[in-house]
C-alpha cells in the first residue's frame, strides 16, 4: 500500500478503529498524492518569479483565454473559473458550505464536523460514498421505494448486497419505521457492519419524517453501533430545505448522528443542485461526522484527503465555474430571500396538490402517499399496471410522468404549474378507468 495512504490510515485507526474498519479495501487505499499538485501549491506561495508547474496555460499574469468563451461570462474574471479548481473543492466555498450546515441545523452546535468536499454534484458524492465504505458484498438497507440510481451505484459498480425495508406500511398512513428497524437489527445480527442511506425529503415520495420519527430513527442507529454492529449511515440530503409542514423535522438526520457513537460513522451527501436550484453545475459535497476520543479533526483531516484523492483519481476536480457562482450567490444579500422566496413557490405546488387530492373521487383510481417535502408525490393505482398506465397517458392525453414498480406512479410537483394540478389527477383518474374498460 502506499506510504502516504498508510499514514492516513494510521491516523484513522489512533482516532477511532472503528472508522478504519468500516472503510472498505479501496477507501483504505485511498490518499490524496504529494506530487504534481502539492509542488504546484508550494510554488503558487512562494514562486514570485518564474512559476512553470501546473498544466494549465498563462499569459502575462492571468490564465491564458479564448475570448469567443469569455464572452459569454460577465462579471467573473477568467482566472476565477478558467483554471482547475482545487480536488478538494475552493477553500472558501468549503468553508461558507460548512457555516451554512451549522446555520441549517441548529442542533450541530458543539460538534465537530469535517471541511465538506466538493463534488460534481450529489450522484458523484453517493459514488465516493460507495467507493470508499463499500466492499462487494456489504450489505446496505434501502427503502423499496428509493431513487434508482442507487442501484447502479452501489450495486453494478460495487457489488454491495441491498436488503430492502418496506418504505410504508400497506395502509399508506405513514412511513415504515418498524420495517427499518426490524431489517436493520436484522442484518446487525448477521453482520460485522452495514450501510444505510437515509434519503428525506423522499425520492420518489416526497415524505420527510416528523421531529420523532428522526428521533427514532436517530436512536436505532445508535443503539445497533451501541450493541457492536458498524454503522454508515449516509444522509442524502438532495432535497434538504423544502419542508413544507409544521410537524416535519428540519434538520438533517446527519445533526442527529454526527460524532455520537463510536461505531456510528455519519456521512452527509448534498448539494446546490436543488437546494439552490443549480441542477446543470454539478456542485455537491461529502461531509463525515466521526465520534472519537482523540484526534476528531486529524482522523477528519485524513477522510478529507481519502475522498479528494478519490476525486482526483476519477474526475480530478470539479467544475471551477460552477463553484466560483455558487460562492457569489451565496455573498449575495438577496441570497436568503431570493430562496425564500422559491421555497414559497413550490411549497405552494405541494398544498394544491394535497387540496385537489381531498376530492374523494380520487379513492376509485388511486391512494395517495403521505408526502410534505421536496419535488415529488406518489400515487398508489388500483387494478391498473403503472406502466401500462403511464403509457396509455402519454399515447393519449400528452401527460407523462414516471412508473415506478408494478403500482406507482411518481408526479414531480416541483415542475407542475397550480393550474394544471386538478387537470393533471382528473386525466390519471380518467386514465385509468379508460384502462379498466
Ligand atoms: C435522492 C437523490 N439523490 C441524489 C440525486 C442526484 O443529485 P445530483 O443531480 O446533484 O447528482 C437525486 C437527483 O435526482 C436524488 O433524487
């Protein structure tokens, strides 16, 4: 193994062995390289004179440009965007990131959470998640109802084993916390360690849970690292912020788990995508939240490096422009009520939708699953394939929305204009009785 990704594990392993074993064979490989780039950073400090490093190309004192691009970007100098941006993501981005989760989640006062780093978007940081804490084989416990792409992820590319808990009970009331916890300790008896992601606000439901629910949630997962079992329990917070009901908690789960069990290692995966609507600049970040006696922030420090080597050994670096933005936006001092003011827009969407599915007439065609959070609603068919259903929509009434599995059908809100709400359900509902004849 490499000496410098053996000092790392060395560090992790003085801090808390715990962590260290969850890695998996390629996480424990993992280190961020001393050569070109840290030769390039010395030299950016001290080389006044003649600096020749790094691969990219100067003129005069800024980076050389091709104005038929610069053209088309107003109010960035082209060295804010043109040059590679760091593995790790812009210093000062990863900082303002890392203020705003502790502004985002009260409850994290206190604790020590790592330097978030930046990747290209929240896909690429649940790829570094599996890379770096999935073996083939490990087992990772997921809703049966869950954003799809996990499966390509931590199964096609690391061939983790998922076990599935059953998202909702068959009434639709509420969200299966009893399947969680039962698959859980159930596959805490039957393995050294295993992964979870916790994804709320919901894909493809729409469902965050309430202030106890996370408790409970929050509770389970300690008591399992309590009772011996490693923990990687991942917060995908893609659609962190749109909570839209009183009850719903608001926070993280992550603010509930970081740094509180030993054997529980919480990892956040979110981004600007949709919390601040950026879904083409592909700006994510990966933060750990580790609990140990001795050297937080070292054994922190040493993931930091793991996953920006992770980085820099796929994609290097992600897009400099995109981040450059994101930070500006985020100085801007309309920031806060800029978004404010679109949270207000589709959580507008969201309450339509839950009045014009009031209408009782719904019950005949469709259940609705309990949702109050993000982009998107699910909508349980009676007697109808949810395929054929979808298709028959699309052929026919020009309406088109996703099936999922053999009985939903998932309507993304977040696109839906409140006029259109009452016309979208009433074409479903037609739908499927056209189906049904
Ligand atoms: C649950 C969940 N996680 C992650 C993502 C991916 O986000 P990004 O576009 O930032 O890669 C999505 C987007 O569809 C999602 O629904």
């Amino acid at each position: 193994m490499n000496a410098i990704a053996q000092e790392l594990n060395t560090v992790i392993q003085d801090s808390n062995p715990h962590v260290y074993e969850m890695l998996s064979d390629m996480g424990k490989a993992l280190f961020f390289p001393k050569g070109i780039l840290s030769q390039s950073a010395e030299a950016k400090e001290k080389a006044g004179r003649i600096n020749a490093t790094i691969g990219i190309a100067k003129e005069g004192n800024s980076v050389l440009s091709l104005s038929s691009v610069t053209q088309y970007i107003q109010g960035i100098t082209p060295d804010e965007y043109l040059p590679y941006a760091p593995s790790f993501g812009i210093p000062a981005l990863r900082e303002k990131w890392k203020q705003d989760l502790y502004k985002k989640n009260p409850s994290l006062e206190g604790r020590s959470i790592t330097l978030p780093v930046v990747t290209s978007g929240i896909t690429h940081g649940v790829s570094i998640l599996s890379d770096m804490w999935v073996n083939k084989g490990d087992v990772i416990v997921l809703p049966d109802m869950m954003w799809g792409n996990y499966n390509m992820t931590f199964c096609v590319r690391n061939g983790a084993r998922i076990v599935h808990f059953k998202a909702y009970d068959e009434g639709l009331t509420r969200f299966n916390l009893d399947s969680f916890e039962s698959v859980m300790r159930e596959q805490a008896e039957k393995n050294d360690k295993i992964i979870t992601i916790l994804n709320f606000p919901h894909n493809p439901s729409g469902y965050t849970l309430s202030r106890e629910e996370a408790d409970r949630v929050a509770a389970i997962l300690m008591d399992i690292a309590k009772g011996g079992t490693n923990v990687v329990a991942a917060c995908d917070d893609a659609y962190f912020g749109l909570f839209f009901e009183e009850e719903t908690s608001k926070e993280s789960l992550f603010a509930k788990i970081a740094g509180r069990e030993k054997r529980l290692l919480a990892v956040k995966l979110d981004g600007a995508t949709k919390e601040d609507y950026v879904w083409g600049f592909r700006t994510g970040f990966v933060t750990y939240g580790i609990c140990a006696e001795k050297n937080v922030e070292e054994a922190g420090l040493a993931l930091e490096k793991k996953t920006a080597g992770c980085i820099r050994g796929n994609i290097s670096n992600c897009s400099h422009l995109s981040q450059s933005i994101l930070l500006k936006s985020m100085a801007d001092p309309r920031y806060d009520s800029l978004k404010a003011e679109k949270f207000e827009l589709l959580k507008a969407r969201a309450m339509k939708m839950k009045e014009v599915l009031k209408d009782p007439k719904y019950r005949e065609g469709f259940e609705v699953y309990p949702f109050n959070s993000g982009y998107f609603m699910c909508i349980r068919i009676k007697g109808v394939d949810a395929e054929k259903l979808r298709i028959h929509l699309l052929d026919q009434y020009g309406v088109g929305l996703i099936s999922m599995g053999d009985e939903n059908i998932r309507v993304a809100f977040s696109c839906l204009e409140e006029k259109d709400v009452s016309t979208l359900f009433d074409t479903i509902l037609t739908g499927i009785k056209d189906l049904r004849s």
